[in-house]
C-alpha cells in the first residue's frame, strides 16, 4: 500500500554500489542522469524518495546483499512512497528475480530513459513541481507490468553509444576512471561478465581522449582507463578504430604536452592480448603509471585450460619476463582463484611455484565459488571449503613474505606519493605511490590531500610503508 506524498522539501535520491570498479563509473554517470530531474543526492537511503542499486551478478557476496537491501526497501513502502531500481551487472537468472522486487530493471546501456521509466511510473519529479505540476499521484501501480516486460528485454549493449554520451560526476576531485570498453568476449569458464555486460564494444576513442584531455586540464592527478579486458580495445572494430597501443601512446604524447605531472593506469588486461607494444609505450611516457595488474588466476596449465584463459604460464612468463626488462621500476598485480573445480593439490602448488617465480607486489586471492550462468556452474564443485580456505591463507602468506620483501627495499628511499586522504583512524594521512603500494604519511595537514608528494620511506609492512613528506614540500591553497 502506498500513502500520498505530500511534497515539502527536495526529492532526494540514494545509490549502493557493488562491485568493481566498472560500477563505480557508472555510478559516476548515471547521478548527473538522476539530478537532471532535480533530485539531490543523499548519505542516507532513508531520507530518500528513489534509491537504487548498481549489482554485480559476477560475486555472490554482492548479490546477497541487493537482496538483503531491496527487502528492508520494500518493507518501506507499506509506509511511505519510495521507488527502487537496480541496473549493473546483473545476470539473466538475477534479473528474473529481480523483477518481482525492483520497481525498474534495466542495462546500463538504456540509462538515459531512466527519467522517461520514473515518469511513467507517475512520479511527480522535484523539476515538475517547480513547474506547478504538482496534480499527479507521487507513486501510483500504473505500467509496473509493462515497464517489467520491456526492461526484461533490454539488449545489454545495444546503446552503450547513450551511455558514453553522458558526462559524469566525478567522485573525486583528484582521481577518475575513464570507460574505454563494456562487455567482454573471452568466456572464462567461472566468469559471468559476458552474460551480465554482454559482448565487447569498444568506446570511440576520439571521445576517450576528450574526456583524458578535460581530466588533465583540470589538474587530475590519476586517470584510470576501464574495461573488463583494455588490452583488446579496438579489436570489434577493425579497421575503424586505433588499437589500445595507440590509444596509451596518444595519452601519453597528451600528458608530455601538458607538463604535468599525473598518472594513468588500465585495468584489467588479459594475457592473451597483452603485447609487447603495451609495454613499450608504457616505458616511453612517464604519464603511464609503472603498475601493471596482470591476472593470471592458476599457475597451473590444466586448470587453465578448465577456465578457458586462452594463455599458458609460458606465454605469461614471456610478457613478465619483457615487463621486468622494459619497465624494471614497474610494481606487478595479479589475480589468483584458488579451489577451481578440479583443482588438485600438485595444481595449487603449481600456483605456488608462479607465486615464488613473478613475485608479485599484490595479488587480489579468491577462492572459487559458483556463479549461476557461468559454464563452470554447471559442474561439480568438488574441491571442499576448507581446503580452499587452507589454499588462501597458504598463498596469502606465501603473498606476505614476498610483498614485506618488496617493501622493505623501499625504506630509506624517496617516492613521489598522491596523497588521497586521511586514515580511518588518527590523524596521518594516506596515499599511493606510483606502483599503487599503499603509504602510510605521518602528516596531518589536509593542503595535501589531492597532490603528488615526495615522501621518505621509513618502515615497511606486508602490505604498506609508512615514511615523513620531505620537508621541501610547499604548500599552495586551492
């Protein structure tokens, strides 16, 4: 049951974001659709009048808790008029359910008819009111079926060309991700991307490169480059659009114009398109971040082969091996399932002998868990949960020792470090270095928030330094 709305303050609108980074620029993107129609954003969901979710079908965790959201929601609206809605990655076997919950379903692609969907559900919009059009109902039944059936036939890609179109609310004044790709066409056995994003479609690179050149205009400090496989940019559009090379090296011929100093990043590149161009032009440009996330997931060619990567542990070592000679300086990331269906203990420690071999910097371990629409979800789950639990907290220390050993050979160096904020708890301040090793600044002064500056290293941790801003540091107010 609904009660009537009477309409004393501004309409205010609330959004939980799930997930990976993907989600975070969408978010970014789909405020400025939402305040258009005079809505204003607000910390607290229950001061708001339209609330909504960007999911990510791809972790379990994640959807848990759009369900979990979505039934204290609906236990609202037995007492006050609220909207809901929910978009992202979301699987076909989620999207089913989620029509039954949500009052609006849809892909990201078909953002910018989510005014038009909120209009035809009878909301009166904050806009409207200012119009005099306050005689509609704020909520009324009207449509919900026919709203459901079209979003349920949505094609997931079919507009990504609207999406891209909308200029974005940064979250951050200083750091910003950048969309260069959606969808993804290499069908990992465990990974329900392609069936959440659908098919690559590569963004037009002449409006990657505006968007790039606006950041870098306006002083940002990091750019990071988006896509659920960056390296094989351009690839749908052979012949119509620069490949991914090309596109670093045009970004870095941007970022030696400007002379600034700031830092991008892509992510996540698969192995099996990462060439040594890459690599090349990311050691030509001093504006390409010296931090590579190259996920690997086994080191055993079998299970490989299982989750369908499409590369060798060869064919891995050779890239490695050109990253370490071209970019010695660079920090490598990887990611690491552990328990894959059929993962035996001489495989797990395949992964192990890799671990000791690349020496990774970071390494993102998960441990393997079923997702309905992925293939591998239609096998059998074989390896118990607390064997997967020995196996991640076995590489994890394997992880710590050769990331303390890393670290430690930062101390008593200087590193130029963006600094993001304050820690969550004292006074210090937080920041990254170039190679993204998370810094701990004993500084308490806010002026450097949101610059790069040089920090001397002091002690080391598994996963952190800690080090003092070098004193010839001076200060300029925004």
């Amino acid at each position: 049951m609904k009660t009537k709305l009477t309409i004393e303050k501004t309409m205010k609108y609330h959004i939980l974001t799930l997930g990976c980074q993907m989600n975070m620029s969408d978010t970014e993107r789909t405020k400025p659709v939402i305040e258009q129609m005079g809505y204003e954003w607000t910390d607290d969901e229950n001061e708001a009048s339209l609330v909504g979710i960007l999911a990510c079908s791809v972790r379990q965790r994640a959807i848990d808790k759009v369900y979990s959201r979505i039934h204290k929601w609906n236990k609202r609206k037995n007492k006050e008029n609220l909207l809901t809605f929910v978009t992202g990655c979301i699987l076909p076997s989620d999207k089913d359910r989620f029509l039954k919950l949500f009052d609006i379903v849809f892909p990201m692609s078909e953002l910018q008819e989510l005014p038009e969907m909120i209009k035809q559900y009878g909301i009166v919009t904050p806009l409207s009111l200012k119009s005099g059009q306050n005689d509609e109902p704020i909520y009324q039944n009207t449509r919900i079926k026919e709203l459901k059936e079209k979003a349920s036939e949505l094609k997931l890609n079919e507009h990504m060309s609207d999406f891209w179109h909308i200029n974005p609310h940064y979250e951050s004044d200083f750091e910003a991700f950048v969309p260069i790709q959606n969808g993804c066409d290499k069908f990992c056995t465990f990974c329900a991307v392609p069936y959440t994003r659908g098919r690559e479609v590569s963004r037009p690179s002449k409006e990657i490169l505006e968007e790039v050149q606006n950041l870098i205009d306006k002083e940002y400090k990091t750019i990071t480059l988006l896509g659920q496989n960056v390296n094989s940019y351009g690839l749908d559009k052979k012949g119509e659009e620069i490949s991914f090379p090309e596109l670093l090296r045009q970004i870095g011929e941007m970022g030696k114009k400007s002379g600034k100093e700031f830092w991008v990043y892509f992510t996540s590149p698969h192995p099996r398109d990462m060439t040594d161009e890459v690599i090349e032009v990311i050691a030509t440009y001093p504006n390409l971040g010296k931090q590579i996330h190259l996920p690997i997931q086994s080191g055993d060619d079998k299970v490989l082969i299982r989750m369908n990567r499409k590369h060798s542990v060869e064919k891995y070592r050779e890239i490695e091996k050109t990253i370490r000679r071209l970019i010695p300086q660079a920090t490598l990331f990887t990611d690491i399932i552990v328990g894959f269906t059929g993962e035996t203990d001489v495989q797990f420690e395949s992964t192990r002998v890799i671990m000791e071999e690349f020496r990774y910097n970071m390494a993102y371990i998960a441990q393997y868990s079923q997702r309905p629409g992925a293939v591998s979800s239609r096998w059998v789950d074989d390896v118990p949960k607390q064997v997967k639990k020995e196996r991640y907290h076995t590489l994890t220390q394997d992880l710590m020792k050769t990331s303390l050993e890393h670290n430690n050979k930062m101390v008593g160096r200087t590193f130029r470090v963006l600094v993001r904020g304050k820690e969550r708890k004292g006074d210090n301040l937080s920041g990254l270095t170039e190679g993204k090793i998370n810094v701990r600044i004993y500084a308490s002064d806010d002026l450097l928030i949101g610059k790069i500056v040089d920090v001397k290293i002091k002690s080391a941790t598994e996963f952190s330094v800690a080090g003092e801003p070098v004193k010839k540091v001076e200060l300029q107010s925004a």
